[in-house]
C-alpha cells in the first residue's frame, strides 16, 4: 500500500493512520512527527521549523522535500508506505511524483478525510499528545492510554493558530485534491463519523 493521506489540519490523518499502522504494520511518514522529533531534540532541521509550526504556517519547500525524499530511501518503506501531512503544496505533490517514478513505487491512491472547518477547531483545540509514544487524545485522556505516558497539548492548537492553519490548507494543500483527482488517484472519505466507523470506510477504499 503505497497512500498519500489529504484533509485539513486535524481532519483525522494521524487517527486513521495509527490504525492502518496498528493493523498491516505499513511505514508511517508523518512529516508533523519528524519536525516535532526534531524540535524536540534542538536540531538545526528543528530550530528553523519551530517558528513556522508555532505561527501555523508551512516549513519552505525544499527543506520537506529532502526530508521525505532520504526517508523514502530507507528500505522499510519499499513494502509500503502511508505519507500523512506530506504533500502540502504543489511543489512537493510534482517532487514525489517524480521521486516516486524514479523508484519504481508509484502511489496507489490518495485518500481525502473530508471534515467540515468548525468541527475541526474544535477537535483541536481539545486535542492532547503522548509525549512518549505520539498517541493522539483528547483532553479526557489524563495520561496516554496506550504506554501511561504524560498527555500535553501541542504549541499550534490554540484557536488563533489553528484558524491560520486551516486559511493555509484551503490556499496551498486543498488544489491537491483536485491535482490527485486528475491522476485518478483521489478518494473522498467522510471523516465526521466514530473513527472506527471512517476507519472500515478507509479500508474499504483502499481495497483491504
Ligand atoms: P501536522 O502535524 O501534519 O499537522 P496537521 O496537518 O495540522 O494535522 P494534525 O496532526 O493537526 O491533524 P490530523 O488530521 O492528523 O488529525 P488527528 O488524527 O490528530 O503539521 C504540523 C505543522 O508542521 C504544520 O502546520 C507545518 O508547519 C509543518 N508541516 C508538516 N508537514 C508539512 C509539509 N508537508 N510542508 C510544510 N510544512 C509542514 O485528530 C485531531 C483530533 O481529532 C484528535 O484529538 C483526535 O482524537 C480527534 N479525532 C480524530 N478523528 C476523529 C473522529 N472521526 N471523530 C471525532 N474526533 C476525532
Ligand atoms: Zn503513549
């Protein structure tokens, strides 16, 4: 399974994916998770991506393409993989392309969790994360259901910062729907439901 997963910020990528992780072990790539990693371990990928990711804006290009790219040479993901939060723009949607073409691995479907703006501030604004192990909560999680580790809420879910993410989907991520619709690669999944409920819906979709 070689997937792209579209939507806007908090739609539920990182949902859905820890559960195709938990089920067919696919490689994750979330490119939120490898700038957070970074910035959390002061590296000079992390010191130039916190002031983008804290304003809710997009880290440049050329700095998100390297990053994918050298991890699509790793050979874990030559069984597969499932790219969340990566691509973002148009720039890095014709960088995998052509990335891809050059492995011989092309994408087998773009899958869009479509979620109206106002259900997704308020999914964020109540969203917290295990420090430990990356789960994804909300604010009745105390501690982290899965390892007992400690819940914190990221530096970009305030209301502001999530409202400036979502002008920056519909500007510069949302013409990749069309963009994957023109590949016939895209598939539209309606993600305000129980997510186990989009979950048998996304598998569906992909043929699971
Ligand atoms: P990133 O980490 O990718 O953030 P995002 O796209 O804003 O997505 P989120 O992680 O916020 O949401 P999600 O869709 O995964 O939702 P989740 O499953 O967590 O990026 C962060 C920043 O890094 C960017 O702003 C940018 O600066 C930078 N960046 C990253 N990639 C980049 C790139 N390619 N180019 C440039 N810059 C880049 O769910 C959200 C909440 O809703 C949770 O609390 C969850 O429990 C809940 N929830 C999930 N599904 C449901 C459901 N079905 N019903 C009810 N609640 C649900
Ligand atoms: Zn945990």
């Amino acid at each position: 399974m070689n997937i792209v997963l579209l939507g806007a910020p908090g739609a539920g990528k990182g949902t859905q994916a820890a559960k195709l992780v938990e089920e067919f072990a696919t490689p994750h790539i979330s490119t939120g998770d490898m700038l957070r990693a970074a910035v959390k371990a002061g590296t000079p990928l992390g010191k130039k991506a916190k002031s983008y990711m804290d304003a809710g804006e997009l880290v440049p290009d050329d700095v998100i393409i390297g990053l994918v790219t050298e991890r699509l040479q790793d050979a874990d993901t030559e069984k597969g993989f499932i790219l969340d939060g990566f691509p973002r723009t148009s720039a890095q949607a014709v960088a995998l392309d052509a990335e891809l073409s050059k492995l011989g691995r092309p994408l087998d479907a773009a899958l869009l969790v479509d979620v109206d703006p106002e259900v997704i501030v308020k999914r964020l604004t109540s969203r917290r994360m295990c420090r430990d192990c990356n789960y994804i909560g909300t604010a009745a999680d105390e501690t982290c259901p899965k390892c007992g580790g400690e819940m914190y809420q990221r530096d970009d879910d305030n209301e502001a910062t999530v409202r400036n993410r979502l002008d920056v989907y519909e500007k510069s991520t949302a013409p990749l729907i069309d963009y994957y619709r023109g590949c016939d690669l895209l598939v539209s999944i309606d993600g305000d439901r129980d997510p186990n409920v989009v979950y048998a819906d996304v598998k569906k979709a992909l043929g699971l």
